[in-house]
C-alpha cells in the first residue's frame, strides 16, 4: 500500500482506535458524562436544543422543546393509549435502495412502559417518557410488535448528475426546496450551524434528483456568494460553472487570517481525517489553521498522536497563501482553556481537573511551560454571554469553562491575547469584549484573537459542525507567511478579529499593537476604515470609553492627551452571507499611548480586576479541587503576584 503522506502510521493507528469508539459508544466516543457531552446527541438539532429546559432526562427535555413540524433529519413516532403514528417532514428523495440515516424520537402518551423494537433491538419507554434513536430509513421499527411504517419517509426520485466547477477550491452547497442536501460520493454529509448542507472541493461529480435545485458556492470572508438554480435532465451530466467572487484580499495587503482553534477529532459522529482538514482549509481559503489536539471529559487528548508527529512542523497541504499546524487547547473547567499556536513540541500538561485530578498546577504555571520561543497563546471562548461585573465572571463556580484565571495570567504577562469571537457567546457586544476592554484598561497588554471551536468529527452540530474560519483573527506579520512570524504577530498584537468586515486603524501612523509615547497636551489623530457591505456602525474607543462614532467607510477624530490610553476601533452591523451565525462584528487590538513612560492604568478598570482577584481567591479555596495545601499556595502566590502588578497601577 503506498505512503500516504496525510496519515502517517501513529495517526492512521488513532484514526483506528477513535473508529471503534464510535462504532461502541457513538456520539459521544464512551467520553465521561459531563453535560456537553450529554448534549451531543441533540445539538445536532440546534434550534430544537436551543429551546430546551435541561433536567434529569434530556430525551424528555428534547421531546418537550419540539414544536412544529419536526427539522430534516428527524422523524416522531408517537405511542398514543390506542395505537402509534409517525410524524416527519417532506419525505426525502432516494436515487437507490440505500437507507438514509435518520434520527427517530419516540415520544410515548402510555401510563405503561412500551417496548419498542428497532431491527430487533429492544428499547423500553417509560411512562410518558421519551428517547431519541439513530436509525434508518430502512430499519424495521414495531411497538410492542406492530409494524411501524416507514415508507412514507422517503420518495423514489429520477436520477441525474451535477459537476461543479469553479477553478479553485470552494464551498459547496447543492439542496432541494425542503433542505434536503446532495453531496459528493464518499463526501461527509455536513450541516452547518444554520442547517446548511455543504461540502468543499472542486470539479466535482454530485448525484442528484431530476428535480430543480439551488447551487450555491462560497469561499470564506473574502469571498461573496454565487448562486444559481437549476434542473438537470434524468440520466445526463449537467455541468455547472459558478465561481465566487473576491471582495477583498487581505493577503495582498500583507494581512493573514487564522482560525486559531479547531479540532479535527473530538468525539462526534464520523472521525476526521487530515484530508478533512485540509479540504475545508483550502476550500475556505483560511490563510492559517490551527488544529488543536484536546481532551474531551477524560484522560484522553484526541489528535495528540498528530500533534507529535508533525510539532513544529507545517502540515503537508501548507503553501505560500495556506499555513496549518498542529497545536493544542489545554483545558481546565474552572479556571478555562488556552489554545497555542506555533508549538515546537508537544507539552508535558494538556488539561487538568477532570474526572478525580486536581486542579493542579494552576493556569499560571502550565501557560508557562507552554511559553517556548515562538508559541502563541490566548484563552479560548473565555466568556459565554454579557459581562457586567466581576461577579458575572466567576458565577456560581460551575465548571462551565470561563477563563476565571485570565486576570491573573493577563497581569503577569503569561498569555498573549483573548478570543473575542468565538462560538459560545453570539450576543451584540460579547462579554469577552467587555472583560477585554477592562483588563487594557487596567494596563494589561493583549491582543484580539478569534477561535471558532469547529470541530471536523461532527457533520451536525450547532455552531461546531460549521465550516472553519466563519470568525477570523488577521495578523500582520513581517516578511512572508510562516508559522513563526505569524506567531509573532499574534504576540505583537498586530491584530483585528471579525465575522467579515475588514478594519484598519491608524493613530498617528501607528497600527493595532504599537505603542505611542506622546507627552501630556499632545494632539493625537485617528483613523479607523471598514469595508463591507454589512458594516452600518464604526467607532473609535479609548479606555475611557467611545471617542467617536459614523457609519461605516471612514471615521477620523483627534484625541488631546492627557493620561496614558489606549485606542481601538470597532465595527457593527447586521447579518449577511459572510456572517451566518451573528451579526457583523470587527475589533481590532489597541494602539497603545504610554505617557511619562507609564501605561494606561483606568483606576475604574484596576479596582474591577482587583476585585476579580478577590472573589477568584475565594473560589480557589472553595471550589478547586487540591490535595495539599502546597498546591493551594500555588495558586494563591499567582494571585498574590497579580494583585501586587495591578496595585501599582493606581
């Protein structure tokens, strides 16, 4: 058997051992219970799990948030007291024999348990209960041994055929008038966060339905969106020749955009290959990817075997425009998780406090050892909703995965920047650009990063299923895109982070992440541009607050100095095809204006972390799980020196 350069043999031996956990446990890979991972199964219905109430029985929960006509993909057999009938949408079209997977709830109305069968496996429903099953069309469903009929879950259609050409790699969406999406043979059957069928690729053959059908084909956030319709003829080749068009190129203005935190395996319903990652990379046209190797609940770190294999080095699909490499999300529930980019080698501690471990070392110390030459770290999806308070950011201490520990490792220096974007917190102004804004202010220097957590083992799952680079950070490296220079970009701050318009910032000349030292009475300018058709609202923000506001093109103000600030500029506006999942949104890291060679330190900003210090202390003493009271002055010396770092900013 030839070589194949994408699976080398340690990977092609994980890629094996994570295909039988799937075929064992399913969805969830046999990982720990943990309440994301109990979720899995129904985030494949995002709009139906968005509704739901959590409690002791999520299938209940599923069945009670279920209103309407059920969404594509799922089917309801509902047991009455008198007999069963089975509720589903449009009936799907089959060009063959082949059963199509399917998702079927079985919602009982009985005061008795019922037992139904699925290919003669027995289920047993309690009483008014409810549980969610993967079967097929085909499978042979009976309650208490009658016959449930299936048959009207899909329709015979006339066969046909598509080839997509656009001459470079793309999005592709190919689906009927009720959703039902075509694909490639062999090609994963993917859903995107808005229930979006796609695929990615080119020249490529689709069988279809002879029937109309809308053709949609994308490329990223620098490219718009094609769009055509047609009806191909039974049994011919149809050919379709639809390309996207570029808005802009970031690249030619010495930009780079990355998606810093994706995962190729994290448990879900197919396993990813690097094949899968570089398809989706080249066919987003995503300057940089990040592929981050994690655990899940448990010991297990999925994609370690390829993050020792290629650390330090390019994956093989990287060329001059496309760079992708392996990285890792070290994660801790309580205190949150920090993606790195640009690792020379694997690091001795990928998570801690799961399962009986103890939250031990702290954040601190384990981003230290991250800290080799040319790494890049920030803190993934820190926040999950709108922050207005310290107190909102250590909550009730559940282990939800917020970055409670960011105000330590943001003051001493341990961590590069903070995801903005990411996909757990879709809200107008998002809570992690609040907590951003007060640790600038409070003198802490870090740059905007974005991380869409996609994760290529799940064809259909909310957010995470979509495609990668749906929110981006750019960097400006210097010289020609490589692994180093991008990293050292990162850690510059030469950023701006957006779900699709572009932004620039100019003060006095200077861009996001330089550093002015004007003298108290200075006049400073101001320039901020976007570009987008999204973009209704620009604004330029200071620490201490907005300093100016139009709409989107150009916005120009000056600033008389007369304390130490920084300055950012933002973008806003409304939903669009380059922004699916949230309205537009672009942030750029600050241009830094240090006076009387001290930086700015907002005592507003300085006291709100301060106190984020004081109620971090307290969860640590009550929530963490510790071992000896040496690990318990491990981290409390970390806050101690954190505390001493933003006194002497008052």
């Amino acid at each position: 058997m030839p070589h194949d350069p994408l699976v080398p043999a340690s990977v092609g031996r994980a890629l094996r051992d994570y295909r039988e956990l799937l075929s064992e446990h399913g969805i969830t890979w046999g990982e720990p219970s943990l309440s994301y991972v109990r979720m899995m199964t129904f985030l494949r219905f995002p709009a139906v799990a968005g509704r739901m109430v959590p409690g002791p029985d999520l299938d209940e929960a599923f069945r009670d948030a279920l209103t309407g006509e059920p969404p594509h993909g799922l089917a309801v057999l509902r047991i009455t007291p008198d007999g069963h009938r089975l509720r589903h949408g449009p009936a799907r079209a089959i060009l063959s024999p082949e059963p199509l997977p399917l998702a079927l709830l079985v919602d009982s109305a009985r005061r008795s348990p019922v037992r139904v069968t699925v290919d003669g496996t027995p289920y047993e429903i309690k009483p008014g209960g409810a549980r969610l099953l993967d079967v097929t069309t085909g499978a042979d469903v009976r309650v208490e041994g009658e016959p449930v009929g299936v048959a009207a879950l899909t329709r015979p259609a006339a066969p046909a055929r598509l080839r997509l050409r656009a001459g470079f790699p793309c999005r592709w969406t190919v689906v009927s008038p009720d959703g039902q999406g075509w694909y490639p043979p062999g090609v994963p059957h993917r859903r995107d966060g808005a229930d979006v069928p796609f695929f990615h690729g080119d020249d490529l053959v689709v069988d279809v339905p002879a029937e109309r059908l809308t053709v949609r084909v994308a490329r990223g956030m620098e490219w718009d969106t094609a769009e055509t319709t047609v009806v191909p003829r039974a049994g011919e080749e149809t050919p379709v020749a639809l390309a996207p068009r570029r808005i802009h190129d970031a690249a030619a203005r010495g930009w780079y955009g990355a998606d810093l935190h994706v995962h190729m395996n994290w448990a879900g319903d197919l396993v990813a290959s690097p094949a899968e990652a570089a398809a989706a990379q080249l066919g987003e046209d995503l300057h940089v990817l990040n592929l981050v190797a994690g655990n899940v609940g448990g010991e297990r770190v999925y994609d370690q075997e390829a993050l020792r294999h290629w650390a330090g080095r390019d994956l093989p699909w990287s060329d001059a425009a496309h760079l992708a490499r392996m990285g890792v999300e070290y994660r801790n529930d309580l205190f949150g998780h920090v993606h790195a980019f640009g690792l020379a080698a694997p690091p001795p501690v990928c998570h801690t406090g799961f399962g009986s471990d103890a939250d031990w070392p702290p954040n601190g110390s384990v981003i230290g050892e991250l800290r080799e030459p040319g790494a890049a770290l920030g803190y993934a999806h820190p926040f999950h909703g709108p922050v207005t308070s310290p107190e909102d950011v250590i909550g009730d201490g559940r282990r939800d995965c917020t970055g409670r520990a960011l105000v330590v490792d943001a003051a001493l220096g341990l961590v590069d920047g903070v995801e903005l974007l990411h996909f757990s917190d879709m809200s107008g102004v998002p809570g992690s650009v609040t907590v951003y804004r007060r640790l600038l202010g409070a003198g802490c220097r870090l740059a905007a990063l974005a991380g869409t957590d996609t994760m290529l083992s799940f064809t259909r799952q909310e957010t995470v299923s979509s495609p990668p680079g749906w929110e981006r950070v750019y960097a400006r490296p210097d010289g020609p895109l490589t692994a180093e220079s991008y990293a050292r970009a990162l850690r510059r701050g030469r950023t701006f982070v957006t779900t699709g318009p572009w932004l620039e910032l100019e003060v006095d000349g200077r861009g996001p992440g330089e550093t002015l030292e004007p003298r108290r009475g200075d006049r400073v300018t101001i320039t901020a541009r976007s570009a987008g058709p999204e973009v209704e609202r620009l604004e330029i923000r200071t620490a201490a607050g907005r300093l100016a506001e139009g709409p989107g093109g150009e916005l120009r103000a000056t600033l008389d100095v007369t304390e130490a600030t920084y300055v950012v500029a933002v973008a806003a506006g409304g939903r669009s095809s380059r922004s699916p999942h949230r309205d537009a949104f672009a942030h750029t890291s600050p241009v830094y204006l240090d006076v009387d060679g001290r930086r700015v330190g907002r005592p507003d900003d300085v006291r709100w972390c301060l106190r984020w210090l004081e109620l971090l202390d307290g969860l640590v003493r009550g929530r963490a799980r510790l071992r000896t009271r040496a690990q318990l002055r491990d981290h409390l010396d970390l806050i101690e020196k954190a505390r001493a770092v933003y006194e002497s900013r008052l």
